[in-house]
C-alpha cells in the first residue's frame, strides 16, 4: 500500500491577508486560486503545498503522510508568524482524507464479483472499474487488473484494514493464469 496524498485541516482563528502573499518567494496568490479567495505557501522543504484562506482556515494538500500534512500546517504557520502576517497559536489539526493505492498483483473478475457482493457498484458504460463503499469509511475504486485505489480513510490504519478486508472479500475473484499452473 503506497500513500498517495493527505489532506488536513486546522484552523489560525485570526484573519490573514493572502493578497501580500507573492511578494515572498514562498508564497502565491491570484484569482486562479479558489477565485481569490485564498493563498497558497509553498517552500522547498514541504512535499504539497498549504491553502491559507482569509479566515485564517488552511487546508495541507499533497503530503504522503499524516505526519508530514501536519509538519505543513505546522511550518505554514511559522514562516506566517516569523514573516508578521499572524500570532502563533496552538493548532488543531483535522485529517480530512488519506488516499493510498495497492497492486493485489492479480486480475479481479469485477461481473462475478459485482453479481454477488452487496456495496459494489460496476457500471462500466460509466466508470472502467467497481466502486466498493468499504465497512470502515473508505470508498474504494477496483480495478480488473488488481489496482486498487482506497479514498476517504481519516487514518494510516484505517487504509490498512481497508485493504486488509478487502483482500479477503475479494480473494476469491481472483484470476488465476493457467499458464503458470504447474
């Protein structure tokens, strides 16, 4: 299982004008952004990037773990503090959303499974692969060549016994090569 993105939130709970942001080699602001209604830190340090909104709210993309996602928040909010655009404060920090990918490293008969499984969805006019709405939170996208992408989960271990049940409820539509049966 490879994480692929995390997406939390805390909040400064002082306002901060996002509009002086592009004169900090760190910082972009434009109308492109959220239609100006936020800016964006970003330094050579951090994997993502850190949405600052007006409010104060931030929102940390782009991080391959929970715990850089909050070094992100964390960091935004000293190079904001040093560069005198807010005070420093004690963050909340709220994961949103952990996004990882997994290779079962066999194909997966998706008709057969769809026909049988309750909470998997195959349209293939709409979509190329299952959608499974997973008992731990997670929405899960199947694909017939064992990629899997699970969305959704608010922790690591949440991914984990994601994918973990996931292999055994779909371990019986597997596709077994018969040319490698010996």
């Amino acid at each position: 299982m490879n994480i692929r993105n995390v997406v939390t939130t805390a909040n400064l709970r002082q306002h901060v004008d996002v509009t002086k942001f592009t004169r900090h080699p760190w910082g972009r602001y434009g109308i492109k952004y959220y239609g100006g209604r936020c800016g964006y830190v970003k330094d050579k340090i951090m994997q993502g990037r850190v949405a600052v909104f007006f409010s104060g709210k931030m929102i940390s993309t782009g991080a391959i773990s929970i715990s850089a996602s909050i070094e992100q928040l964390e960091h935004t909010m000293e190079i904001l503090a040093i560069e005198k655009f807010i005070e420093r404060i004690r963050l909340e920090h709220k994961v949103q959303n952990v996004v990882a990918t997994t290779d079962l490293k066999s194909k997966i008969d998706l008709n057969r499974a769809a026909s049988i499984l309750t909470k998997f969805s195959l349209e293939p006019e709409q979509f190329p692969g299952a959608i499974y709405r997973s008992p731990q939170g997670p929405t899960c996208l199947i694909f017939a060549s064992g990629k899997i992408v699970i969305a959704g989960a608010k922790s690591e271990k949440q991914v984990i016994d994601t994918e973990i049940s996931l292999l055994k409820l779909l371990n019986r539509f597997f596709i077994h090569d018969s040319t490698t049966d010996n």
